[in-house]
C-alpha cells in the first residue's frame, strides 16, 4: 500500500491593464506582437518599472491565504533559452517570496482540510508558441510576454487526484472572490503544475517526485494525477524505479510522457535582478491592503445562512462560485423568497449548467427573467411542469421567459370551458376507468387525471381539472 503525496504550483494572471514590468496593454484576443515594447522584448538599453497594481493585488491574495507578507521586496532573475522569452531570463521572486506560510481549508470527501501553501511570488508571464498544423516553421506571439503572474505553491498536502481538484475549485473561488484574477482557464488565465510521489507505507520520505505539466483544465489536473498515481504504483510493486522527471500530460490519449529530467534551482542560475532596486513595504500600506479585502466565501456563508434563513448546505453550494453567489443575491432583491430561489438554483440551473459545460458567469439570462418564471407560477400564469421546461430554453439568452411562454403558448388554460372540453374528451375515450372510478376505484381517478394533463400539453390548471373532472364523473365523494 502507498500513501499518495501530492502538490500543486499555481500559475494566476493578476487582473492588471498593463504588464507587470512595463505599460504594455495585456488585453487577450489583440493581434499577434500588437501589444510589446522595448522592455517587454528585452531589447537592449530598455529597463523594468514595477507596477504597483500587480503588487496589490498579489498582496490581496497572498493576505486572504493568511500567508506572511514579507516586507522587503526583491526580483531576481531565473535564467533559461526558449524561443518565447526574448531577455532569456524571467524575472521572479527566489530566496525571498512575497509571501510564505499560509494555509487554504478546502471541503474534501473526509470534511474540511487544511493544505498549508508555502509561498507565493510575483514573477512575468512568457510569450507564446504557436505551431501551425501546415509548414514547418513554428511562430511567436509576444503578446503575453511581461503579463503578471502570481506563483502559489502548496505544501504536498494533497493525498488524492480529488483533494487536488478540490483545493484548486476552492484556489480558484477566492481569487475570484478578490477579484485579482478572472482566472480564465481558455485564456490561460489560470494554469496548473502538479507534482506527485507515492510513500510506502511505513516510511516517512515520499518517494521520487514527478512533475506533471500541460493540464489545461482541473478536470485534466485530476485525470493526469490519476493517471500517474497508477503508472507510479505499478512500478513500485514491480520493485522497479520511478525516474525523477518532467512529465507532460497528453489529453488526447489520455497518458503522461516523460519530457526531461527535471530541473534543480541551481540549473537556473538564480541572481538579484539588478535593474529593479528592492524597496520596503511599510506596516500602513499591508494594513491598507488587509482593510480592502472583500467577503470571503466563508463568510458570505455564513451572512446567507444568517440574512436569507438559508440552511447551510443551500449557503455553501450558493457561496462556492462568486458569480453563483452574486446572482442568487440579485435574484433575492427582485423576488423575496431566498429558499425558492435557492431550490432552483440547485436543483434545476445548476444541473443545467453542468450538463452543458457552461460556467455561471456565462450564463446568458438576467435574474430578472430567471424570477419571471416565479412571479408567473405565484400568478398562476403557468404550472410547475411548465416552469421546469422554460428553463433549458433560456440558456441561449435569446428570449426572456415570459416571451416563451407567449411564443410556445404555453399558458396555463385557466378558463373551465376551456377544461371542461378536455375532460369531456377523455371520459369519452376511457369509458372503461370512467366507470370503474364511478363504481369506487380510486386509482382510476389518477388515470384520468393524467390524460386530462397530458391531452392539455401539461397546460390544464390542476386544481380546475381536478374538480371539473370530479364533477363530470358523477361519484359523490361522500358515497
Ligand atoms: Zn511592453
């Protein structure tokens, strides 16, 4: 039996406008090498100005993860060749990181744990490769080059591919919740490094570590563990080695393959960044900071449970997603009845979205349509049935809910003639559960009932239908 050791290495784009070392635009989508300078090619001569908004905002995620500021602040350079970092070095944070020691309590399946991070730094994003599927030559995009990035590295605290999973959903929420990140994974916002060993039981030293890159979703982080947590175990048993490496995650063929044998520190020639002095971060300035820190999904939580009366499952599944949690909020302002919200939120949008892929902060429909279907239910416009099918027809944002129900004329038909016809035609074609009901079955009621709803398109109101019906029949109640 192995205990599987796992830890993660955090890449996060800071929401800033321009790059981290110059005044460079880092908006996504512009043309190719549209957004450069100077100083973000590296050409010679140029030289680095701090932006102070990507420091905040580091700071902000670095003080929410309860980690300890360090005060004097440092870059260094990292030094290595590859064709999409023109200076040939990245500039980063070594011996001494922005932050260190902090911790992140993630909801795993055996209930809340706490995974320790040990540092975060601020350090510049690369360009980019692109790879043409025809011609041989490969091209570059520079782009990316210079953009801020936050490194959070977690203590190997993760002992399974769903813990791993886990504290990235939970990583991922609170920078959201601060708003430092919009960590788009399509965008390379947000990106992952996983490492991995197994100990055998008994011992205390985990064994070789393999890094694992190149998962570009949680869902490829976790399959990737997965994947390697079996390759590694199967060599074990066979008393064979695991090889200290590099290892890239194939998502089409769902495998790693090894790339390099892994880098040491050293390999990097690590040294003070001349060009940037290192300055003291005073007490006010942190505390500035710490004061600007919005509500946090646990405290949102609990301020749910408390204000909307909501039970604490309903708060916490509402809270995971600051999107999520600020829809709800909204939805509340315009149809007082948090736990009818919250009910169709669970169990009806969430469940769409998932099924789609779709995230909420792509959802296409205003609370106010989304409460519309309420408000026509408390109207008695239309039924419940109806209202759970409105849903799936709204998520291309094109028509509001009550245009729907206009359009497919899906109204509730209210009026008793309008039933009466109905339950008419049914007696007429069930004559055999007509009369059983009449002779005292009751079970033929609900038959006939459902005809009534189903002839109706869902459509008949059920508590008309219901006395019409019973009237048509002719059986005293009492008898
Ligand atoms: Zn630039």
């Amino acid at each position: 039996m192995y205990q599987t050791v796992i830890g993660l290495e955090v890449h996060a784009h800071l929401d800033t406008k321009s790059k981290c070392f110059c005044g460079c635009s880092t908006k996504f989508g512009q043309r190719p090498n549209s957004q450069t300078c100077p100083v973000c090619l590296g050409l010679p001569g140029s030289l680095p100005v701090l932006n102070e908004s990507a420091l905040q905002l580091a700071l902000k995620a670095a003080l929410a993860l309860k980690c300890r500021v360090s005060k004097f602040i440092k870059f260094d350079r990292k030094n290595y060749f590859y064709p999409d970092l023109p200076k040939n070095f990245q500039i980063s944070q070594y011996d001494l990181p922005l932050s260190h020691d902090g911790e992140l309590y993630v909801d795993t399946e055996s209930g809340v744990k706490k995974i320790r991070i040990r540092r975060t730094h601020l350090e510049e994003d690369a360009g980019k490769l692109i790879h043409p599927e025809e011609g041989k030559e490969s091209l570059v995009d520079f782009n990316r080059c210079g953009i801020a990035l936050l490194e959070i590295v977690s203590e190997p605290d993760l002992n399974s591919p769903q813990e791993a999973y886990d504290y990235l959903s939970r990583l991922k929420a609170i920078l959201e919740y601060l708003e430092v990140s919009d960590c788009n994974m399509e965008e390379g916002s947000l990106r992952c490094d996983a490492n991995i060993s197994l100990m055998p039981e008994g011992r205390n030293t985990p064994g070789e570590k393999v890094e694992l890159k190149n998962m570009n979703s949680f869902k490829g982080v976790k399959q990737a563990l997965e994947y390697e947590m079996e390759r590694q175990k199967a060599l074990l048993d066979k008393e064979e080695k695991v090889v200290q490496e590099t290892r890239l995650w194939d998502a089409l063929n769902c495998v790693t393959v090894s790339m390099r044998s892994k880098e040491e520190a050293h390999d990097y020639r690590y040294f003070p960044e001349p060009d940037l002095a290192p300055f003291v971060l005073d007490e006010k300035y942190i505390k500035k900071i710490k004061e600007s820190l919005p509500e946090l999904p646990k405290a949102k939580a609990e301020r749910f449970v408390r204000e909307y009366k909501l039970p604490q499952y309903d708060a916490g599944v509402l809270t995971c997603d600051k999107y999520l949690a600020d829809y709800f909020e909204e939805c509340v302002k315009l149809y007082p009845k948090p736990k009818v919200i919250s009910n169709w939120i669970m169990t009806g949008l969430l469940a769409h979205l998932n099924e789609r892929n779709i995230e909420v902060r792509n959802l296409k429909f205003k609370p106010k349509s989304f409460v519309a279907i309420f408000q026509m239910m408390d109207e008695g416009v239309i039924n419940g049935k109806i209202a759970k099918g409105i849903l799936p027809q709204m998520l291309d944002g094109k028509r509001e809910a009550r245009d729907i129900v206009k359009e497919k004329d899906m109204q509730q038909i209210t009026d008793a003639k309008g039933v009466e016809g109905i339950v008419r035609e049914v007696i007429a074609e069930n004559p055999k559960p007509a009369a059983d009901y009449y002779r005292g079955k009751d079970a033929a009621f609900a038959f006939l009932i459902g005809q009534v709803m189903r002839k109706s398109g869902g459509r008949a109101n059920p508590q008309i239908a219901n006395k019409i019906l019973k009237e048509k029949l002719g059986r005293r109640d009492n008898a």
